[in-house]
C-alpha cells in the first residue's frame, strides 16, 4: 500500500500535546453532571414514554429530571432520588416514573432508605442495563458473523458505502434506505430534522413530519434497525444503521443508540461547540459520557472535522482539521474507546479548479489514513462548490471516490448530484452508488501498484499540513483549549466558556453523586 | 483572399418561436430522467414514452431504463419538443442595480451618504447552514470577492445561524442597520418561504418595512420569489459579494434621493 513517510517524531509531539489539552479540561468534565446525563441515566433503566403537557408529548426523564432541578436536588444524581422512590414505593422504574409524572409524589419529598441500599440497588439496574447494552453489541457481532460484513477494517480492500436518507417521515425514509441497501449501500444514516441538537429533549415515537431530516426519537430508530435487519437477512450482508448524537441530548441518544443497536454516532467533542453554539462546558462533559456509552456499546463514532472544511477554505485550513482529529482521538481514548471505533472525519472540499486540487486532497486523505493506521477515517463528499450542474457534481463525486479508494479511507459518505438542490431522491442515490460501486471496483488495487514520489506535491502537502498541525496543537496547548476556541482555533468561529446553549443544564457534582455507570462502562 | 461566407446554410435562432438546441437549429432536443415506482419491465417503457409525450416531446426515445430499487425503474429519455416560446415577448424580473468594484462602492457610500452603511446578516430560523453569508459577509469573501466585513464604509455583521426572525429585527432596531441579509438554505416543505414571509410581517408590524431593505439569498431563492414573499431583492447561487453591496449602496442612495 502507497505511504506518506511522515515524521514520526512530529506526530508522537502531536498526540503528547493533545493528550495535554484534553487533561487539563478534564477536571471540569469530572467535576459536573448535566441535566442530558441525568436523564440518560433514567433511560438506561428503564425510564420511557412521554406525557402531554401543553398539547406536546413530554418525555417522563425530562420531567423527572426538571422537577430534580427545580427542587435543587440534582447535584446527587437523577438515580439517587429515583432509586430511593423505588425503594419506599416498591415500584419498578417504569412504574414509578408513572407514578411522578402522573404527580402522585414528588421524589425529593420521600423520607430516605438507607444510602448502602439505594447504592446496591442502583449498582444492579445499572450493570443490567450496561448488560443490555452488551447483548446488543453482541447480537451485532453474530449477524456479522452469520451475514457477510462489508466493513473492511484492515483497510485494503474498499471504504464501506455510505449514504442518508433524509424524507422527513420515518416510513418513508425506510423504503429509501431498502432502495439504497439493495443498490449497495452498506450504512444508511438518517438525517435529523434540522435544528434538533437545540432541542433539550428527545421527541417521542414514531414521526412523519420533519425539516431537512427525521427526528431521532428511540422507536424511529427501531422501525429503521428492523428494516435494515430484514434487508440485511434479504441480501445477505449486515446493513449499519447511523443517526446523530451531538447536541443537548448527546448522552441520551447515545443510550438510545446502545439499546436499539445502531452501529455508527455521529460524534464529535467539539462540533456543537463550534457549529451549533451549544455552552463549550455542556459539550464536553456531555461528550465524555456519551463516549463512555459508545465505547461500551462497540458503536463507532464519525467525528465532524468536515464541517471546518465548509466554513473555512479547505486547502488552507488541512491543520486545523489533523488538530481537531488528534483532540478527538484523545477525548474518545478517556472513554475507553479503541482505535477502531473512531471514524475521524474529513471532506473532499477543495475548490475543484484550484491546480492539482486533486493531488492536494489525495496528500490530505492519506496523510490521514497514514497518522491513524487503525481507525476508520470517515471521508466524506464535495458540497461547497456544488452549485445544481448535476453532471458536474457527479463527476465531482467520480473523482472523490476515487481518492477514497486509493487511499483506502474507511467510511465513504457518497456526495449526491443534486447537492445543494434538494435532499436526494430515490435516483440520485442510486446514481451515486453505481458512480461508487464502478469506481471502487475499478481501483481498488491502485493503491498497492504506486509510490509517492518524494518531494512530489503530494508529500510536500501532507508533510506542510502535519507541520502546520503541531504548531496549532502548540499554541492550543499554551492558551488552554477553552481559550482557543475563543480565539478561533477551529473554522474562524470563536466561543466563549459562559456564551452558547445548554450551560443551565450544567450542574456541580455533590460529593455524594450517585452514578454507577461511570464505573461500570 | 476572402473567407467564404456559408452562414446562409446554417439556420438562425427564430426568436419568435424559439426551441432547445441540440445540434441542428429548433431540433428541439430534450433530455429528461425520472423515475417510475414500478420494476423494470416493457410495460414500464411504455408508460415512461406515454409520460413523455404528454410532456410535449415527439419521438420520445428511451436512452436508459435501469431497475434502481425493487419496484422502482429510473429512465433517461430524450425526445423532440414539440413547444416554441416568443423570445420576444419575455420578461425576467432581474435586479437593475449595475455591479461596481469595492473601491467603487466605497467612494460611492462615502460621496453620497457620508456615513458607514450598517448591514447585517443572518440564516434565520432553523436554518444553520451559513455557507451562503459567510461567503457575502465573512472578511474572505468569495471566488476572490471580498466580503462585506472587508469594505471601509460598510459596518456588516454576520449575525450566523438560527437566529430567530424576532431577534434579527431587535438587532436591527438597535443597530440602526440599513439593510438586512437573510440567507435560507434549508427548502424542505417549503419553510424557507414561511421564514421569508414571516419576517416581512414583523417587520411591517414593527413599522420597519420601508426603514429596511430587506434582501434574502440561497441556493433555491430567486429575485422573483424574494419580490413574491415581500423582500426587496433576492440573490441565488453563485452571486459575489460585491454584487450585494453593489445592489444596497445603489438602493440606498436612490431611497435618500427621493427624500430630497
């Protein structure tokens, strides 16, 4: 297979200061709870369903956890005060949730059991749903063993096609990702509706109406895992199924992920900071157990580097994304992520008339398969400059996939012709993948038949991007990450500790904080 | 020597019945592809050429017909258009503003208003794909354009995205902005126009209508359609920053004109 020969010593400098950065903002991730937190808590036990509440369905955590918040209680853990309630009303955790939302008792006003029983009984719902999780891991593993599975992570064969789906309505998202399946795809990723990351809930149920995208809502993502299991069973081949955890509720979804057995996240430490304006310390602390979780759940997380690609000019700013990659890798390391599950992202974003546009995103897309050996890159297609020629976006595409499989990327999210039109139509997706499938077909073994010449234009880039890298690593290092932000380290957007969504939900740990799963995952 | 003159052997455009060119003049050639929620079958064909001639085509002639999902055939057709439009007769509804340099704009603002231009900009609503202003705001601009925040007389903030139609107005208001950029980028269920509308119905209750010039952008948004929800202007893909500038300098000087 054809390498870069990058510096060793500068990328071993790069994963020192990363680790660096991400410790001394570990004390605040330690030190806090969010009110996201708490709530997955209640779902990893069993806490669901919704009450109406001014003519809207209101998920039972949500008013559990509020009504914790507002009686300033939370501080010791959602699990605390729910366990202690199953405990003096011998409810079941579904039971009892029934029992507060429905307002026949209030949590913090139950007299207290003893705190060695409430710690043993919230140990057990806790291991039990942490072995829930697993079984779904583990059912994971035996349909890739029974089915073939596509996803190469030896990374010498092609990247695992990718493609969304993004109808608005559940059901009808499930006949586009059946159609796509059947054409090749081997992972679909629904579409959130637009805006969902604000939402300090998480929709209930099935949905049909949508923006831009389908609400990610736990039993939509298990209307969407039957299909792609029977589609799965009907072709032969484990089809994955990808949805979103970013935004206010990463924590939640990414129990809701565990539980219904998606196999990909979108996850990213940083994105929400930077692209959504969500509070910098919710983020983080948010980020840390949804990563636990993920780990747990043998889910591989993308990361969101491309999105630095579309808001800043993608040939200037290759070191800001190889930053975000090494503070990415670090952040998914403390929670106990391997290598494997980390599909770090970048994009194809390079102004396609630039000269040797494609000789620079080839340096850039190996530099980056060669400084994570073991971790699936997550490629993903031209937007920017798609303007609606569709037969140019296509060829745009050919070409994007064609660096894909030279390089041997392991994700490769599938650029539509219709870009910047509409979200796909049946055809456009089915023409992306024949575009996908010839293309991969064609070259896969081109990557084992060449060299890069030395100090051709592809090294000089690479080898500048990582250069480039470390000396942004070194100056995020001096200032601190949160600093950094401020001062537009990633994608010229800067961010302040106390600025952005979601910093209410940020709560100080009691001394007493009652939360087993951060030792159980 | 003298060239021969053959150009009596080729036919000229009839504007009066004006058809697509394919490689002889009013061929009519069209291509066109779609696809049918039935599998692939001769059946299927037939329906696709019936589609098209009721489309206008003559010799409707199937290029391709491939089975895209199970119980879905997607097909390329080409055929002969039977429809000619008067060219003659045609009105576009186009921006009128002439596009001028930066330096131009600048001394333009400074000659005839003498004070900064305040402009900003935003993706409102739900919408958080600020591709589209940053590239008319943000310093760098675009295609080697720069944007508004670069120009000496013009005070353009870029407000970014999700802001909501409300807030936007206030900012306005305690801004004293001149102009406002909307860009909408997100079109599913049409939401794009209900933020569009939205936003010139606060402002008319607000009393800012006529204080404002209101101009919307995106890749799907015409200067037509920005006239239709209420705006003054409307800029779709590919438009260059100082094509904006150009446009709002020009319309402001003709407002304050008219003043006088």
């Amino acid at each position: 297979m054809a390498h870069l020969e990058l510096n060793q010593q500068t990328i071993i400098e790069c994963r020192r200061l990363a680790a660096q950065i991400v410790e001394k903002v570990k004390p605040t991730i330690d030190a806090n709870t969010t009110v996201s937190i708490e709530r997955a808590v209640l779902r990893l036990i069993g806490v669901e369903g919704a009450m109406m509440k001014a003519g809207q369905k209101h998920p039972a955590v949500n008013f559990i956890v509020d009504q914790l918040r507002a009686d300033h209680v939370l501080a010791k853990g959602a699990l605390h005060w729910f366990v202690n309630g199953m405990l003096q009303t011998e409810s079941s955790p579904a039971g009892l949730a029934r029992k507060v939302c429905g307002g026949e008792l209030r949590l913090s006003a139950l007299p207290a059991s003893p705190a060695a029983e409430i710690r043993k009984l919230s140990h057990e719902l806790a291991r039990k749903a942490v072995e829930a999780i697993v079984l779904r891991r583990e059912e994971r593993n035996e349909l890739c063993r029974k089915l073939k599975d596509p996803f190469d992570l030896t990374f010498q064969g092609k990247p695992l096609l990718y493609v969304i789906v993004a109808t608005g309505n559940i059901f009808e998202d499930v006949i586009q990702a059946r159609a796509a399946a059947e054409a090749g795809a081997e992972a679909i990723a629904v579409i959130r509706s637009t805006a969902q990351s604000l939402l300090d809930y998480v929709p209930e149920g099935a949905t049909t109406e949508g923006f831009g995208g389908t609400y990610a809502t736990q039993e939509n993502f298990r209307i969407m895992r039957a299909a792609l299991d029977e589609e799965g069973k009907k072709l032969g081949r484990y089809v994955r199924l990808t949805n979103y955890c970013s935004g206010l509720c990463m924590s939640e979804i990414a129990a809701m992920a565990g539980l219904e057995r998606l196999d990909f996240l979108l996850n990213d430490a940083m994105y929400g900071i930077l692209f959504r304006d969500i509070n910098m310390k919710r983020t983080l602390i948010d980020q840390h157990f949804s990563r636990l979780i993920i780990s747990r759940a043998g889910i591989v997380i993308h990361t969101g580097e491309d999105n630095y690609l579309t808001t800043a000019d993608a040939i200037e700013n290759g070191h800001q994304v190889l930053a975000s990659q090494f503070i990415n890798e670090r952040f998914a390391l403390e929670a106990h992520m391997k290598e494997e599950q980390m599909g770090l992202g970048h994009a194809a974003e390079m102004n396609p008339w630039h000269p040797d546009v494609l000789l620079l995103e080839i340096a850039r897309a190996q530099m980056t398969r060669d400084i994570f050996p073991k971790s699936p890159i997550k490629f993903m297609p031209p937007t920017r400059h798609k303007v609606g020629d569709i037969f140019f976006s296509h060829l745009m595409d050919a070409t994007f996939n064609l660096v894909g499989v030279l390089t041997n990327q392991g994700i490769q999210l599938l650029g539509m012709p219709t870009e910047a039109m509409h979200t796909p139509l049946l055809q456009d997706r089915w023409m992306s993948i024949k575009n996908a499938n010839y293309i991969f077909g064609a070259a896969r073994g081109l990557g084992k038949e060449i060299t890069y010449k030395r100090d051709g234009v592809i090294a000089s880039h690479g080898k500048k991007v990582l250069d480039d890298t470390l000396q942004l690593l070194r100056k995020i290092h001096t200032d601190g990450l949160f600093k950094a932000i401020e001062d537009k380290a990633f994608a010229n957007v800067s961010r302040t500790l106390t600025g952005g969504k979601g910093l209410d939900g940020v709560i100080q740990k009691d001394k007493e904080y009652l939360n087993p799963f951060f030792e159980l995952l | 020597m003298t060239k021969a003159d053959y150009s009596h052997l080729v036919k000229k455009a009839d504007l009066k019945k004006l058809k697509p060119y394919g490689d002889i003049m009013d061929d009519g050639v069209v291509q066109v592809s779609f696809t049918l929620p039935v599998p692939v079958s001769p059946e299927a064909r037939e329906a696709a050429v019936q589609l098209a001639h009721k489309m206008g085509f003559d010799e409707a002639k199937v290029a391709a017909m491939e089975h895209a999902a199970d119980g879905f055939s997607f097909f390329v057709i080409y055929g002969k258009l039977k429809h000619a439009i008067d060219f003659t007769k045609i009105k576009a509804v186009k921006i009128e503003s002439e596009v001028m340099g930066r330096e131009a704009i600048d001394n333009l603002i400074r000659e005839e208003l003498g004070r900064k231009v305040v402009v900003l900009g935003a993706c409102t609503g739900y919408d958080a794909h600020t591709v589209g202003i940053d590239a008319i705001i943000n310093m760098k601009g675009f295609a080697g354009d720069y944007g508004l925040e670069r120009y000496e007389w013009l005070d353009a903030r870029n407000l970014g995205a999700q802001i909501l139609n409300e807030e936007l107005l206030k900012k306005a208001v305690e801004l004293k902005a001149d102009a406002l950029l909307v860009s909408k980028v997100v079109t599913q269920h049409d939401i794009h126009i209900k933020d569009m509308k939205d936003l010139i119905e606060k402002a008319d209750k607000l009393g800012l209508r006529d204080k404002l010039i209101l101009i919307c952008g995106g890749p799907r948004v015409t200067h037509q359609l920005a006239l239709e929800c209420g705006f003054d202007a409307g800029f779709g893909v590919g438009t260059k920053p100082s094509a904006v500038a150009s446009y709002l300098v020009q319309e402001l000087v003709k407002r304050q004109n008219k003043k006088k």
